[in-house]
C-alpha cells in the first residue's frame, strides 16, 4: 500500500488548513516562510473554493517575500481560473521576471494569452515551455489549441500528437485532437479520437460537438443531431453545435427545425459562420 501523503502536501486532507494556519499564528516563522505558508494556505483555500480567503492569503504572502515567484503564479492561477485573465497577465509578468526558467509560468500566461485573444503570445509562452520541459504534454495541448484559434490546422495536429506521444490515454488531448482532423475533412480518424475520448469522459461537450461535425461529415445524420443534441443540452451556449446541428436537420428536410437552429446560432454568435469557414468546416 502507498505512503499517505503528509497533510502539509495535501489540500483534501482535512488537516491541511488548520496545519498551515498554525504555522501563521504562531508567529515563530521568518518573512521567507511565512510567505511558503500563506501560499500553501491559500491553495488549500482555493481547492475548496474559498477564493476571498485564497486571495488574501496570496496577498500577505506577496506582503512578506515580494520576490516569492510562486505567489505570484498562484494568484494568476486564481485570477484565470474564475474568469479573470488580464488580471493574471501582470502576476504571471512579474514570476518570469524573478524566476525565468518557470515553466508553469510560461504556460499558465499563455493560457492567459490565449483566453484574451493574444494567440501569437499564447504560442511564444507554450514555445518556451517546451524549451524548458520537453515532456510537458499540457504545454503542446496548449499550443496546438492556439494553433487552432489561429487556423494552422497542420501545427495544431502535430502539438496534439506530440501530447498524445506523452500522455496516449489523455481524453482531453484526444478529443481536441479530432477537433482538426474534422476541420481537414479527416472525419474517419477524428471520429476514432472523438470515440475514445468520449469512452473515457463521455459528457465532454467539446468533443461531443467535434464527433457530431465528423457525423455530419461523413453524412450519418441521425447521429449527428444525437451529438449535437447531448452537446447543447450539456452546454446552451456551443453556437457552432447550433449551426451543426441545423444543417444535419437541413439535410433531412426539417426546414423549421433547421431555422430555428440556425438563428439559435447566430443570437449566440454572429459570426458563427464565418469563424467555421475561416476554420475549414465549411463547406460541408
């Protein structure tokens, strides 16, 4: 049987918070540690979704050790995670500038590149992360995600090969993987990624979305519409599902269903046409 983690390394363990705000109250730490504990603490707080109490203690960890690199990345993790990228960008910033071999920094600030529309930084941030950690699977799933933003379906399927070469199993990578396979009108093999992804995390809406457009594709309606349908239940919000699904409805003649989805599509997205043909779906 594996050694329990110690409750100092675990934030599940109910022990973790109490052990860290113990360290803090005692007051017998120097500036250094104090700023390790109240970053400890608060991502304890942050995996429970305590993010006001995540952030103050990132705050004071800033307050005792300003050049403590790894606060800096956990309060742009914060920020990033709920929504808040361009607030992440400066705190991601100032970690590279005191630590410069900081992978996770470079990712994570791509990450928050990408969620602002800055691709090509997005793409220079992923770079030096592999340059740094080679076998950062995450870091090429990034990249070719912003490769795909981008339209460079080619570079988008090889960052997903190469996070597949390191993580074979990852449902993540191989559906976002059939994702460009589906824009070459590869549908055969996006649909053997999307099946397997779908196998191990079934209600990914993303995937499901890239298996309906790989239905429609190759013409199988039926279950086209069956992927857009779980798809959009799961999330009302996928404008391209809409569309998706509106044409397969098309296809079969169901002119008022097909109507009715497309303005779906287009009251979500406007441009949701034109961003699947500057994408390579379209035509079908």
């Amino acid at each position: 049987m594996a050694d329990e983690m110690p409750i100092e390394e675990d934030p599940s363990n109910e022990g973790f918070i109490p052990y860290w705000s113990a360290l803090i109250e005692a007051g017998e730490l120097d500036d250094v540690d104090m700023s390790a504990a109240h970053v400890n603490r608060g991502w304890g707080y942050r995996q429970r979704g305590e993010i006001d109490l995540a952030l103050a203690d990132y705050i004071s960890a800033i307050r005792f050790d300003p050049s403590n690199a790894r606060a800096y990345v956990e309060r742009g993790n914060l920020f990033l995670h709920h929504g808040w990228a361009a607030r992440a960008i400066p705190d991601y910033n100032i970690a590279i500038r005191l630590q410069p071999h900081y992978p996770i920094a470079f990712t994570n600030r791509g990450a928050a590149y990408d969620a602002t529309g800055q691709h090509e930084r997005a793409i220079r941030d992923y770079d030096m992360t592999v340059l740094l950690d080679p076998e950062d699977a995450h870091a090429y799933y990034n990249r070719g995600g912003a490769n795909s933003d981008l339209g460079r379906r080619e570079r988008a399927l090889a960052d997903y090969d190469a996070a597949l070469r390191i993580a074979p199993e990852d449902p993540k990578y191989l559906g976002a993987r059939g994702w460009p396979l589906v824009k070459m009108h590869r549908a055969r093999e996006g649909l053997i990624d999307c099946d397997k992804s779908l196998a191990l995390r079934p209600a990914s809406a993303d995937t499901l979305e890239t298996r309906g457009f790989a239905h429609l594709l190759l013409n199988d309606l039926p279950a086209a519409i069956a992927d857009f349908d779980r798809a959009i239940a799961s999330n009302p919000e996928m404008a391209q599902a809409f569309w998706g699904r509106a044409a397969a409805k098309e296809r079969r003649g169901d002119e008022k269903g097909a109507a009715r989805d497309y303005a779906a599509a287009r009251a979500i997205d406007g441009a949701v046409e034109a961003k699947l043909i500057q994408q390579g779906v379209l035509p079908l």
